[in-house]
C-alpha cells in the first residue's frame, strides 16, 4: 500500500473508532450545549461576511463541494450570507458552479454586501418562503439541466417547515450528492433551550429528516461524517443520495 492510501486507511479505521468512543462523544456534546446559547457560531466570517456556522461544517462542506464539483448549491436561509460566500468561493476555485440562496426576508444591508462581494458573480438570491409554492416553481426551474446539484437547508427549524423543504428540494439532489440539513443538533439540546423560537426537542430538523427518511430510501444518514466531525450543528443531518 503506498503512503497516500496507507494514511487514508488510517484516518478511516480512525474515525470508525469515534463512534464507540464513549468519553469523546459526551465531551463534544457538552462542548456544543456549552457553546450554543453564548452563540460561538456567531464568532466567524469567511471572505468578510458573517457566516454563522461553526467551522467544522464549512471543512465538511468544502471536502463535500471538492469531492462532488456541483453546478448547482441551493440554499435556504440567507442572513448575511457567509456561507453563500463560502460556497461560491470554493466554486470559484474549481471554476465552475452556481449557489441559489432562498430567504423569506432578504434584508437590503445585507443583500447590498452579497452583491457588491467579489463572489457574486457564482450567486443568484430569491426572496420568498422556500416552501411557498411559487418559490419552488422557481428553484425548481433554475435548477433545469444542471447535472450535479447539493442542496443545503437552513431556515426556519420547525419540524413541519423542514419537512415540507425536504419533500420540495430533495429530489433535486443528483446521485451521489448530499442534501444537508442544518441545526438538526436541535434535538440533542435539553427541552426549552430556545424559549423565543417555534422549534425544540421532538419539533426540529432532526426529526423531520427521521420522518422523511421513513418513507424515502433515496438517501441514507452519512454516519462517517458525524463521527469525524464530533462537533458539528448537523448530526444526522449529512444526507447522502443514493439511488
């Protein structure tokens, strides 16, 4: 075995291995109840703009991005627009791709920053509900003849919403390719962790991808992920197609 596939054995059987590492799984738990409510994600920008995210999804994203080469990211939820930024960025390194952002409220200050930032050319923005139905007619026509396409869901956290996202966008999803859905860390987080929001434990991401994955066998939870990622505000939520 030469040394490149010796290494990327090792990291393999590595990662593997976290999944019954019992200590380590807690800690990181604890890290993300720990961080969560101080907003750690809060903390980072990619290329200027506030992203939102904790830095171990956007590593995630790029080795997903790099490895698929997508014509086509579609996003929903917006705010300032870092991880469009980061998307489009990556894109602009493989020289190819376009990401498509969705937000109901796509606020001028920061509608303004995406289209004046030097990666705006590989972004396209719509402003509506991602489950209105007019909305999906949309992204479903943008989306026409491009061959390989990622979908990323991060709006409104609601079992329901989410649900309704999934049976709208998922299918657009290409073989092989992810449809990932964030803050399904949600369900994991004690009960009431989020006074002033509509979603909580039994009412999130996570369970609407459990009740999808029920009745949908095109895509399977990518476990490797959340194992190599420990931290992470999408644990199950790296849904891979594979049919």
């Amino acid at each position: 075995m030469d040394k490149i596939k010796k290494f990327e054995q090792e990291r393999k059987e590595r990662i593997s291995g976290y999944s019954n590492n019992k200590l380590l799984k807690e800690t990181a738990n604890k890290f993300m109840i720990e961080s969560t409510m101080p907003q750690y994600s809060y903390n980072f920008s990619w290329m200027g703009r506030p992203i939102i995210q904790y830095p171990q999804d956007m590593v995630a994203m790029q080795e997903l991005i790099w490895e698929i080469k997508p014509d086509l990211i579609i996003e929903t939820g917006i705010a300032h627009g870092g991880s469009l930024i980061f998307y489009a960025s990556i894109m602009e390194l493989l020289g190819k791709g376009e990401i498509l952002g969705i937000d109901i409220d796509i606020r001028d200050h920061n509608k303004k920053a995406i289209e004046e930032h030097p990666m705006s050319k590989r972004i396209s923005m719509i402003q509506g509900s991602s489950i209105d139905e007019s909305i999906v007619k949309q992204v479903k026509k943008f989306a026409e003849g491009k061959n390989t396409v990622m979908v990323c869901l991060d709006s409104n956290h609601t079992h329901e919403h989410v649900l309704k996202e999934l049976e709208a966008y998922a299918d657009l999803t290409s073989k092989n390719s992810y449809c990932v859905v964030f803050d399904t860390i949600v369900e994991d987080l004690p009960a009431g962790f989020y006074p002033d929001r509509p979603w909580d434990v039994g009412d999130n991401p996570k369970t609407a991808i459990f009740e999808f994955l029920e009745t949908n066998d095109n895509f399977i939870i990518n476990d490797e992920i959340d194992n190599k990622l420990l931290i992470s505000v999408a644990p199950s939520g790296y849904l891979k197609r594979v049919k």
